[in-house]
C-alpha cells in the first residue's frame, strides 16, 4: 500500500507537510474536479479501483472520489477551520451528515 497526498493547495504549500511526513504529493489538484486524481493516477501508475480517497470534506474530497469513480472514506476533520468560507461549507455539510447518520442507524437496526 502507498500513501500519498492530493491537496487543491499550492506546492509550495503542500511540499513541506509532505516532506514533514515523507510523502509524495499531487498538488493543485482542483478537487471536486477529477483532474488532479487522473494526475495522481498517471504518476504512480494506479487505476481508480486502487485508489482510496481519505478526506474530511463533503463537497471536494468525497464529491471528488464520487466524480472520479473511486472509494472514498470520510473522516472527522483534523483542526477546527477559522477561514470564513470553510465554516459555511460546514454548516452546509450538516444536514447531509445527519442523513449519512441516520441512514447507516437504520440500516445496522433493520
């Protein structure tokens, strides 16, 4: 298994949190758009069944995985967001995660 990062940051952002972690990265990537995932894909030669997408928002990481055809497992956000536009993208997320939620209950009950 290999692990790397697609990030829509910039490389000079992106470069030294994957140094930091010794991970190779995939930056700009644009997500919700697939181009960064075919990006990815062609670099360490994986097709979209080997992927596994990680990420911690609805509306680019999974939509993304979505979009392009791979899995993709949601996670619980690493750090509060202070930037404006990150807090109402969250409000946003809600109602759908509560769906999610109340979904997968009904589902392990019945």
């Amino acid at each position: 298994m290999a692990l790397f990062i697609i990030s829509n940051n910039s490389y000079e952002r992106v470069k030294p949190f994957a140094e930091g972690l010794g991970l190779e990265f995939v930056h700009s990537a644009a997500k919700p758009l697939t181009f960064g995932l075919a990006r990815a894909c062609r670099r360490f030669s994986l097709s979209q069944k080997e992927i596994l997408l990680v990420g911690d928002q609805l509306f680019t990481d999974i939509l993304a995985a979505k979009l392009f055809g791979c899995r993709c497992a949601l996670v619980t956000p690493f750090q509060i967001e202070h930037q404006k536009f990150l807090r109402f993208k969250r409000v946003l997320e809600r109602p759908i995660l509560r769906g999610i939620h109340r979904r997968k209950e009904r589902e392990t009950r019945g």
